[in-house]
C-alpha cells in the first residue's frame, strides 16, 4: 500500500498531540478505502483500486478529521465520512480524465488509457455508489449534504462544459464553476467534521464558507501556476495553457482584449492559435507573466483566502483554528 502522508498544507502544524491524532486517522481512512474499493469482479476491483492505490493528497478527508477535532474526533461515524468525501473525489477524477482526455494522473496511466472510456465512467460511476453506500448510515443532514454536493459537482462540470452564455460575466461563471466543481466538496469535508464529532453546530457556517473560499483559492493559485517559471509545485507551466483550459490569467487577457487594452488582441490570437509549437508557448508565457496576468489572479487568489480566514475567525482559538490558517497560508504559498 502507498504510504499516505498528511497534506504537506498541514504537516508544519506545531501540535504534535493534533498532528498524531490526524496522522492516525489518516491511516484508518486509508485502510478503509481500500476495503471499500475492493470487488469480488476483478476489473472493476482493479479500476477502482487503481487511483486509491496511487497515493494523492488526501486534503478532504483530512480536514474532515480536523475539523471533528471540535467535537469527538474518535467517533467511527468520522472516519466514514473521510472516506465518503475521498471516494466522491476519485470518482469525479475518474470522470475528469474522461472529458479532459487525460493520460496520466498521479504519476500513473488514467483509468482510460488503461481500461477505455466506458469502464473509467463506469468505475466512477461504482465510485460514487460506493461512496453512497458508506455514507448511508450517517443521518439525514450528512446524506442531504452528501447529495447536494454531489449534484453541485456535476452542474459544475456541465457549467464548465458548455461555458457562459451570451451576456454572462464570464469571470463571474468561471469563479461560480471552481466553487461548485472544487470549493463545494472542501466546504462539505469541512462540515462534515463538524456534524459528525458532535461539535457545536455554529461552527458548520463558518467552515462552510471556509472551505468553499479555500477551494476557490486552492484552484485559482494553480492558474498562476500554470504561467509561472518552473518551480517546486511540479506542474510543468503552459499545461493547461497549451491544451485551451480557461484559467483566470487568460480570462483576464481576453477581458483587456474586449476593451481595447494594447497588445491584448494580438496575445489573445497567439493562444487561440493552439500553441503546439514550443517557442509560441514560451512566448505566450512570458507576454502572460510581463503583463502582470498572473500578479492579478494572485491577488484573487489571496482574497479568496484572506476572506476564508476571515470567515472561521468564530472558532475557539487554540491548535484546530490555527492549523486551518496554516492551511489557507499554504495554499497562497503554492506559488511561491
């Protein structure tokens, strides 16, 4: 089994008595995964086996252990709900690397270059179900928020499929579709905790915004990423530049465009022109970065967190509300 640390967003946290407990739990969520990918049926144990076995950040599942820190951490009904909201991740990975015709996630093969179209949707398909089925036992308020999150997970994508319509504010949509497609399950990991641990129920609002704003951030900074010099995140920039992803620093270009800002057009026709030779990227990367592009979806980025921050400022102080400020630092901090 791959050895699952703690997100390295939460590593640094200075209480060694929360740090075990979270570690702790962690491995029960991890041991828990696996039994609930395992299947009789040998392609479908090995398909939905096949991401849960290739490590990953486990970020949901660990704030749901963290934020039931408020509560009663030790509760079964807690490590149930981490693992619900990792299978619901998978799952939408599954249905992502579909629709994006991804060929590697988490430094192995995608289930589709693997196994084809139909078994990836299929499996995230059992994915979900099985998600379903774990969390079947956790009360009415966790099974309404389970469902809530799972259809806006999909309208996110279908938002994001078919774009804004005439008329709309397109930043305005792309925000609305990191919020559904990333920012609702973080916002749900994050109540989750709190509704299942027994913790007090005035601190389900401000995680909820907390990690709904998180999320928002959380995919924000990897736009800046993405047109940034090669650094330690990994990513290799242009990625989603090359292949037509919209990202806020190329929104924020064609919204210059529209109003006549020099050079804008020009830079604009450079990307949509495809970007499949390697000097045409590198060239479009550096008009991105000498236009302050990605100075100003950091600055978004960072008020999305600032605000996350602002929102959990309800909570008790001591290690729990501390560690979410860490958190939401570490996130801004990716880009450095």
């Amino acid at each position: 089994m791959t050895k699952i640390q703690l997100p390295k967003q939460l590593r640094k946290v200075s209480d060694r008595a929360l740090l075990k407990s979270l570690e702790t739990g962690l491995e029960k969520v991890e041991e828990q995964l696996l039994e609930a990918t395992f299947h009789a049926d040998r392609i479908a144990g090995e398909a939905s086996r096949h991401l849960v076995e290739a490590g990953g950040k486990r970020v949901r599942p660990t704030l749901v252990l963290l934020t039931a820190q408020l509560g009663n951490p030790n509760l079964q009904e807690v490590l149930d709900a981490a693992v619900v909201v990792e299978l619901t991740h998978l799952a939408t990975l599954y249905h992502d690397d579909v629709m994006d015709d991804a060929p590697t996630r988490r430094g192995v093969p995608t289930a589709q270059m693997k196994w084809g179209n139909s078994v990836a949707i299929l499996t995230g398909d059992l994915l979900f179900a099985r998600a379903s089925q774990v969390g079947s036992h956790l009360g009415q308020a966790s099974l309404t928020l389970q469902a809530d999150t799972f259809e806006r997970l999909c309208l996110g994508q279908l938002h994001e499929t078919i774009g804004p319509a005439d008329g709309d504010d397109v930043i305005a949509h792309y925000i609305q579709v990191l919020a559904d497609k990333t920012g609702s399950l973080i916002a749900a990991s994050a109540r989750l905790g709190i509704i299942l641990s027994g913790a007090p129920a005035e601190y389900e609002e401000p995680m909820r915004v907390f990690g709904e704003k998180i999320g928002v951030a959380f995919q924000l900074i990897d736009d800046v990423i993405d047109i940034s010099e090669a650094g330690p995140s990994g990513k290799t920039p242009g990625t989603d530049l090359r292949a037509g992803v919209p990202t806020l620093p190329v929104l924020l270009l064609r919204r210059d465009a529209a109003a006549g800002v020099a050079g804008a057009a020009e830079l604009v026709a450079l990307i949509d022109g495809g970007l499949e030779d390697d000097s045409d990227l590198a060239q479009a990367l550096a008009a991105l970065r000498d236009r302050g592009l990605g100075e100003q979806a950091y600055a978004e980025a960072k008020r999305w967190a600032d605000e996350a921050v602002e929102a959990i400022q309800p909570l008790p102080n001591g290690s729990v509300k501390l560690a979410l400020e860490q958190f939401a630092q570490a996130v801004i901090d990716r880009s450095n």
